[in-house]
C-alpha cells in the first residue's frame, strides 16, 4: 500500500472535499475575500536533529505558527519527523506541516530558524565546531534569503555568536533581522541556579548572561535583583562565602551546564526548545519583550566600532526583529571582560574572510 500523509496522495481529489459537509450560510461568500483573510504566519526550521524537533515541537503546541516548514538533508528521518507530529494533529493547533530536502520549501517564509550543523562532541567547546559549520551555511543562508528576502533569520546552530556573523554576511539583510539565540538559555539556566537558592520563581529573578554563548560569557551580577531587591548585596551580607571565587563557580557551573547534559544524555534538546520558542512568541508576535540575544554589538560598552562582532546584550524584540538595545550599566570589571569576550569572537570572525 502507498505510504501517504494525505488523501489526495492516496488519489482521492482535495478539490472542494469539503463542499459534501458544509454549505455557505445565506447571502454569505462562499469562501473569505482577501480582505477577510488573516495573514498565514510560517516558521521554518533547517535542521531536523534534536534541536530541531524541539524547536518545531515547542513552537507547535504553543501554536506560534499556521505553517510550519522542516528542511533536513536526510530525507526518511525528515519524513518520519514530519509524519509524527502530523499524526499529533487531533491534539494540536491547527497547523500545516511540510517538509523537504530542498531549502524552496521555505519559501515566503516569515521567520526561519537554523538549526543544522555538526552535534557537539562531549567536552568540544563551541569556538571547536566553527569550520565544520561555516561550509554548511553557505550552502543554507542564501536560499533562505533568496526565497524569503523579508524574513527574520534566527540562528541557534554553534557557535553561534560567530554563525550568526556568518549569516549575516551571507544572507545581505540588515543587522538588525539577523539574530542567534545567544544566552537567552544561558540566562535561564544563570536564573534556575538563583531561584532555587532563593527559594522563588525564577520567572522572579532578573539576571543576564552576556557576551559570548559559551566560555566567556560574563555574569552581571551587578543588576542581579528580585522583586527589585539587589540581590548580590544581599546575599555578600548574608553568605561570607559569596566572594569573587564563589561568584566565578556559579558563572562556571552555569557554563558547564550544557556540557554536563551533553555528557549525559548525547545532547540537548527541550531546554534550548522552550528559549527558542520564547524568543519565536516575540518576534512573530511582537511582543517587545528584552531577551539576551547575539546582535551586531559594534560601539556598545566599548567594543571598537569597526569590529563588526555579534554577541548577547539584553535586546527589545518584536516583529521587525532587533528595535534596540538596553544601554544597561555595567561595572567596569563587567565592561572588561564583556570586551575581552567580543576580542575572542571577533579574532574568529577574521578568520573567515567573510
């Protein structure tokens, strides 16, 4: 028996299948005018590997797109992938799913997210994967810039402060449409750690990782607050132990996190779902809500004007992709090493002769 996902591959005709079950109410249009019909969102998302899926599956049941485009180079796990959530349909959103090996799919695209590149090898630091994935990204980035010229590119692929430089470069759109998905997750997992010793929601706990998404990101511990409460002071007053030392553990541990669930389990996978799809509900919905993102950070905090460098600062997100950056005060130790992550960034963007 044919394997299908539809009726009318099974040869049964699509066309007006409807018409037996339901007829227009009197004096109504048939079908909704142009002028009636709400404007489809898609979301595609290149990659269909663990991250992928999670993605796709999070921004699924949180009914964030009405279609949804899945591109792999494996074409069966690209179809089992797609199969899957489609037989899910009864317990979803409504949402149109397709999928393929060729990038055109995307096509018309308002938001596309890569995912796609060599998994992380346990103890291989991000900066590790670059080469294996920049020769990737010129195959992705101008079809999808081809197919859709007024997308916005969210890139979650590693390392992706500097694949997200990449994707500039190569996709010709506007910085401020470009955008990696940075330390949104760092920060959660920097607030999880803070909750828990505290004792609150970490929905409660205002604190960002900058920099670069992986060893040198920096802590700002200086606009750590709850309920508006400084909370380094706090806890320096309360816990003799929270030194510079201790402070340097959490920062590390918040770091090797993803390192730890790498060695566990092979790879991650819903934590970075659940961020990207906060970060899609933004964008799509424009919601102006400030995430810790990657964006072209040239002239902020000291970072040289020239150097066309990308990494995490908190940014208002909305439908038009990045609509600012918070000018948020650091300290000088902070602004320090924020600038010694950008050197190491940029030092590898150079290489590429992009």
């Amino acid at each position: 028996m044919k394997k299908a996902s539809s009726l009318s591959e099974l040869g049964f005709d699509a066309e007006n299948a409807s018409s037996g079950f339901f007829r227009p109410v009197a004096d109504g249009a048939a079908t909704p005018t142009a002028s009636h019909r709400r404007r489809l969102t898609k979301v595609s998302v290149i990659g269909a590997g663990n991250v992928g899926m999670a993605i796709a599956q999070t921004i699924l049941t949180r009914d964030l797109a009405d279609e949804i485009a899945l591109v792999d180079a494996l074409p069966d796990k690209l179809r089992g992938e797609m199969l899957d959530l489609q037989h899910a349909a009864a317990f979803l959103p409504r949402t149109r799913l397709v999928s393929d090996t060729d990038i055109a799919v995307t096509r018309g695209s308002d938001l596309a997210i890569v995912t796609a590149g060599a998994r992380q090898i346990p103890g291989e630091t991000r900066l590790n994967l670059l080469q294996r994935n920049v020769a990737l990204f010129r195959k992705i980035v101008p079809g999808l810039a081809e197919h859709s010229p007024e997308a916005l590119l969210l890139i979650v692929s590693n390392p992706v402060d500097v694949l997200t430089y990449v994707a500039w470069k190569l996709s010709g759109f506007p910085a401020s449409r470009v955008i990696g998905s940075g330390t949104n997750l760092d920060s959660s997992r920097f607030r999880f750690l803070l909750a828990e010793h505290l004792d609150v929601n970490a929905q409660d706990v205002q604190a960002y990782m900058v920099g670069e998404h992986g060893d040198s990101s920096v802590a700002v511990w200086s606009s750590v607050s709850v309920a508006g409460m400084p909370v380094l002071k706090s806890l320096q007053e309360s816990h003799r132990c929270f030194d510079e030392e201790a402070l340097e553990g959490i920062r590390r541990a918040v770091v090797d996190s993803a390192y730890e669930v790498i060695s566990l389990k092979g790879y991650t996978s819903w934590a970075i779902g659940y961020s990207v799809a906060s970060l899609v509900a933004s964008l799509l919905r424009d919601q102006r809500r400030i995430h810790p993102v990657s964006v072209l950070a040239r002239g902020f905090h000291g970072i040289p004007a020239e150097n066309d460098v990308f990494l995490s600062l908190p940014a208002r997100l909305g439908r038009g992709g990045v609509l600012g950056v918070a000018e948020m005060e650091l300290t000088e130790e902070e602004a320090k090493r924020l600038r010694r992550s950008a050197k190491t960034l940029w030092e590898n963007c150079q290489q590429l002769g992009l």
